[in-house]
C-alpha cells in the first residue's frame, strides 16, 4: 500500500512528539527537506521551541517509520 502523508500531517506528528517526549512547545517549524514517502524516511526541519517560557532555535532530523517518529536528531542553532 502506498500511503502518502501530507507535509503538514508530518510537521504536526513532529509536533506532538516534540511535546510528548521533550514538553517542547513548537513556536515555528519551517520544513527545510522532506524525504519521507509513503510514511518513511526523514523529515528535516528548522523549528524555534518553548519549554517553560524558555525559547531556543533548533534544527532537527525526524525519522518517520509506517507514519510514526521512530528517532530524532537535533543541533541547537
């Protein structure tokens, strides 16, 4: 089955995810490269964050497996 996920489904899956695993408030997120297809691969994106008030600018590596973030990298920017 080839499954296509909309960009902005991915962005908002990496959203929850920056919320669920870090309590991240996402500020921004701009996508810079998308090579996820059919829910796998790698979502890059640039994203400014909040956690308690506290702002800082990311540039982060989402793994997508089946849809679902599998793994993350980041580096502060």
């Amino acid at each position: 089955m080839d499954r296509q996920i909309s960009e902005e489904q991915l962005t908002g899956t990496a959203r929850e995810y920056l919320k669920d695993h870090f309590d991240e408030d996402t500020v921004s997120m701009q996508v810079i490269d998308n090579r996820v297809e059919a829910g796998t691969g790698v979502l890059h994106v640039d994203c400014t964050v909040s956690v308690g008030g506290e702002w800082s600018d990311w540039t982060k590596w989402f793994t997508f497996t089946d849809g679902s973030v599998t793994d993350l990298k980041a580096k502060m920017r």
